[in-house]
C-alpha cells in the first residue's frame, strides 16, 4: 500500500495507539515483537499513525524507552507516521528530547510526530529515580515547549544547538486530558490530542476551548484535534465484552494499587469487582469512549463519538490480551473505513 492508499472513516483517518502492553505469563521482548506486527498490519489497512506512550515502573508497559521503540517500529515499516502519545516531557532535559527526534527524523524523514504531555507518567518515587530532583514538573511545561520549538528552528535563539534537530519540520503535538494543555495548544497554534480514552467527561470543554481560543502559527493554520478511543471489536457483542475484561481488569487493579501485567480475559468480571469499584471503572471507561463490540456496534459508536467531538482524526487503543483478537479488532475498525 502506498502512501496515498490512507483510509479514513466518516472522511477522517483513524490511528492506532499501542501501549506495548506485556501480558500475564509474557515480558517485553515478545511485547516488541507483538508491537512490530500491530504495526506491519495497521499500516497496510490504513492507518494514519502509530503512537506509543511513555510509561514508567509499570510492569504491564513496556513503552518506557519510547524514542528507542519508535526507531524500532519505523525501521519495520514502510510509510505510517509513528510518534510518542506521548513523551512525559517534564521527566527530561528538552535538549535530550529534540536530539533524541532530530535523530528520529533524520532517519525516518517525514515519518515522526511528537506528541508532549505534562503529566510525570510514573509515581512521585520513579519521577525522582528519573530527574534525580523534583525541581522540575508540570507547571514548567511551557517553557520546555517553547525550548524545545527553539532547538527545531531554522535560526535559535539558543547558544546551545540541537544536532540532529535544528531546522527540521517535526510535527509537536500537545497531550492533555484536562483544560491546560488545551488552553496552551491553542495559544500556540498547535495540534491537540485529547485522552478521552481515560478522561471522557472532559473531552466536550476540552475540545471547546482548544477552538474557540486558537490562534493561527505558522505551524498551523486552523485547530486540528485528535480523540482518543478505546475499542475492543469481535465478531459478536458478547464476545467483545469477553475481551474487554483484560482492559476492565487493568483499570481495577490501578485503582487497587496493584501493579500487575495485562490479564487475561474472564467470563465474569462482575465476579471480581464490587458495585463501587465496576462504578469508578466505568467513569474512566465511559461507553462513548470505550466502545465494545460487534461491527454494527463499534460503527455507531464510532459515529456517534465523532459527531459529538467534531474530531479531525481519533486514535484507537485497543488493550486485548492474545495479539489475534487485537489484531482482529483493529482489522474490524479497518473493514469500516472507506
């Protein structure tokens, strides 16, 4: 498939978010592999882009090393953009980032997109194993943007360059599940990514905010936002609410405090959860933004969602434990683009 060969649904093109997760009796390794082949078939049904997320001291992740995972993928596929959903940006010297995807660009010229959150991804103890202080955090994240905008410009202000780096076009992304990220994309005329996979009930004010206040850049002329979206597809409804055990169990057990990897799917999770802990689940996993079964089901709740948002683009996770179902649930989303 050549790279005009992108589909799209609804007239807007669809992506793939990986959290390179490592199931229960697996590690790593095979999580890379599994990653590569997501991939190698989101690219030829597709798919506009494939983002992995920093994540940290999270035994069920593997994701962690992510400038290294994305030079991976893009080395084992041919054209689909590949790029962070996102680098934890507080959690490192800026100089260090733009190096890292200067070099990311340089190797893969027009491929790479970096998307920035502001969020630690870890704990308070992994933040300070990862900065060596905590001088540094979220409210410092403009100013690390507008570092790292500097060491991809033609002519920094900087004394200090970033080779590889300096001068190349690298998409940044901004990353948010609340108003503040928003607010900062649409002041600086960036691309905004909201995480309505996790954070649902924000998404609307989000979105509103990021339009109504953005203003145009050089980068971007008119507000472009992405949503994200969970989806577990199966043949049947009943099978894909089977499936979807493994992404309820993992919000369970970080709701308990439990650092586990990704389980496999159950008959009953009603079993497992009280009414109290199925309810807080259910607020992170809203079924407008996690959408779970048949074709006919996923379609309308794919409609639906975007006509809600407006979105210009959605990513899609899929948490699903034997990479042949999560395989088959992308293949599904596929079937329905045009």
């Amino acid at each position: 498939m050549s790279k005009n060969q992108l589909k799209t649904f609804n007239n807007i093109p669809l992506s793939v978010l990986d959290l390179a997760p490592i199931a229960e009796g697996s590690d790593a390794s095979q999580s890379f592999k599994e990653s590569v082949e997501l991939a190698q078939h989101v690219e030829r049904w597709g798919f506009n882009r494939f983002w992995l997320a920093e994540h940290h001291n999270m035994p069920g992740i593997a994701s962690s090393a992510t400038s290294v995972l994305i030079s991976h993928i893009a080395g084992k596929t041919n054209h689909i953009r590949v790029g962070s959903g996102g680098v934890m940006l507080p959690n490192h010297a800026t100089l260090v980032i733009a190096e890292q995807f200067g070099t990311l660009e340089s190797l893969f010229p027009g491929r790479i997109d970096l998307g920035l959150g502001r969020a630690p991804g870890s704990d308070q103890a992994t933040a300070y194993a990862l900065r060596r202080t905590l001088n540094m955090g979220p409210n410092d994240f403009p100013m690390q943007v507008n570092e790292l905008q500097d060491y991809f410009a033609k002519e920094p202000v900087s004394r200090v360059k970033a080779v590889p780096g300096q001068g190349l076009d690298i998409p940044i992304w901004l990353l948010g599940s609340s108003d503040f990220s928003a607010r900062l994309a649409a002041q600086k005329g960036l691309y905004f990514s909201f995480a309505s996979h996790f954070a649902p009930a924000y998404t609307i004010p989000a979105l509103k905010l990021y339009r109504d206040n953005f203003q145009a850049s050089e980068t971007l002329q008119k507000p472009y936002a992405m949503v994200g979206v969970n989806v577990i597809a199966a043949e049947t409804d009943e099978k894909a609410r089977y499936l979807a055990s493994s992404h309820q169990l993992q919000f369970l057990n970080i709701r308990k405090g439990l650092a586990t990897k990704l389980q496999p799917p159950i008959d009953n999770i009603d079993e497992v959860w009280s009414p109290m802990e199925r309810a807080a689940v259910e607020q992170s996993l809203d079924p407008r933004t996690t959408i779970i079964g048949s074709p006919d089901t996923v379609k309308r709740g794919l409609e639906a969602f975007q006509e809600a948002t407006e979105a210009d683009e959605m990513i899609i996770s899929s948490q699903i434990y034997h990479l042949e179902d999560r395989l088959r649930s992308y293949e599904i989303v596929a079937e329905l683009m045009d």
